[in-house]
C-alpha cells in the first residue's frame, strides 16, 4: 500500500518535471527508519537511484510460470489435469508434504518469502496466483 | 483444511528441512531432497492420533536436520 504510494506520488512528480529523472525510481536499499522522512517527492527524489519501469505481473504471466513449474515437479504424475483451477491435492494427488515443496519453489520462482500462515493456505494453482499477484515484491 | 498444531509443526520441520537443502551444493541437492523425503514418508502410516510417537518423531528431526544442517556435510548416500 505504502510502496505503491509513494510510487504513485514519484511518477506524477516525474511527469511534472519531465527532465527530472526517469519515471520509476527503485530505491536500492530503504530502510523503515528512512521511509518515514521520504513522504515528499522532492526528497525522494534525492534519496533514490532511478531504475528503468517495473512493469508488473500480468495474471498469464504468472500463471504460465506456476503451470510449468508444476509441470516440471517430479510428483504431478497426470499433466493432462493441470489447469488454471487444479487443486493441488484433489486433482494434482499431491499431499501435505507435496505441496511445501510446492509452494516452496514458488518462493523460488518469485523470489519472494511466503510466511508459513499463508503458505499453509496455498491449495490450489489459483490460489498461488492469486497470491502472488497481491504481492508487490514478487518478480 | 484446518490443521493441527502438530501438523503445522511437522509441515515447518519439512519446510525448514527443504530450505537447508538449498544451502548444500548443487550437484548434491537431489541427494538430500530424496533423503528428507524419504525420511518423512517413511512414517506416513503413523496414526494423527499417535501424539507421543509424532511428537518423539519431530524431535528426532529436529535433531536429525541440526546435524545434516552443518556446512561441513556436503553429500549424503541415497540408500
């Protein structure tokens, strides 16, 4: 929420000031203490170095990551059942132990860290997309 | 599906087991998988009543992972 802000508020100042800088900027390292301080643009601005755009994943993009992942693990024996809605145990056969591998790869995939809460949650291919579409860190 | 404490606990004792494989090297990775896996499924048909048994079990892996954990041990046999 925060981040897509301060996203938000970066790229208008951008198009104000069209020589300023390239329009996305991604900070290299930000730390919770320096957030707080960084809520105007003009210092922002200052604090960061410009990256090109971030363009975000698409819904297909993400799913054909996940199907192929899924694809490639050693325990989907049928392929054939593997869509966008296969559920991870009832349709795929995986079992508990399966599916932390799953969604462990998945991390991978993303590089993003899912907590164990949620990734006891994950059932499903939808679910996975779903997640990781909600998640702004994920690439 | 809910869960039980103990199932949780089991599911993060195999997660935890599966993140100290990435730490090994490559070419060995697949060697400490299986082993993992197999050390698991080797007691799937412990009853999710068997409360003393599991929890000895997790334990013992807990232990087990401490062990195989160290940098030190780079290949392991796959039986």
């Amino acid at each position: 929420m925060f981040r897509t802000a301060i996203l938000r508020s970066a790229r208008q100042a951008a198009r104000a000031a069209p020589r300023c800088q390239t329009p996305i900027a991604r900070p290299v390292a930000r730390s919770p203490l320096f957030q707080s301080k960084q809520i105007t643009p003009t210092a922002y601005f200052q604090a960061v170095r410009c990256y090109s755009a971030h363009a975000g994943l698409g819904k297909d993009e993400v799913l054909g990551r996940i199907m192929d992942l899924l694809k490639n693990f050693d325990k989907v024996q049928d392929t054939s059942k593997l869509t966008a809605d296969s559920h991870f145990s009832n349709d795929l056969g995986l079992d508990s132990l399966d599916t932390v591998e799953v969604v462990m790869a998945i991390e991978e995939e993303f590089s993003i860290e899912i907590p164990d809460k949620e990734a006891d949650a994950i059932h499903s291919v939808k679910h996975a997309v779903d997640y990781i579409l909600a998640q702004p860190d994920a690439h | 599906m809910a869960r039980s404490g103990l199932q949780r606990d089991v599911l993060a004792l195999y997660r935890q087991c599966m993140k100290a494989v990435q730490q090994k090297p490559i070419e060995n990775r697949d060697n400490f998988r299986s082993f993992a896996r197999s050390e698991f499924r080797h007691h799937l048909a412990v009853s999710k009543k068997d409360f003393g048994t599991i929890e000895y079990l997790i334990r013992k892996g807990r232990r087990q992972l401490e062990i195989y954990e160290d940098p030190g041990i780079r290949n392991i046999s796959n039986k």
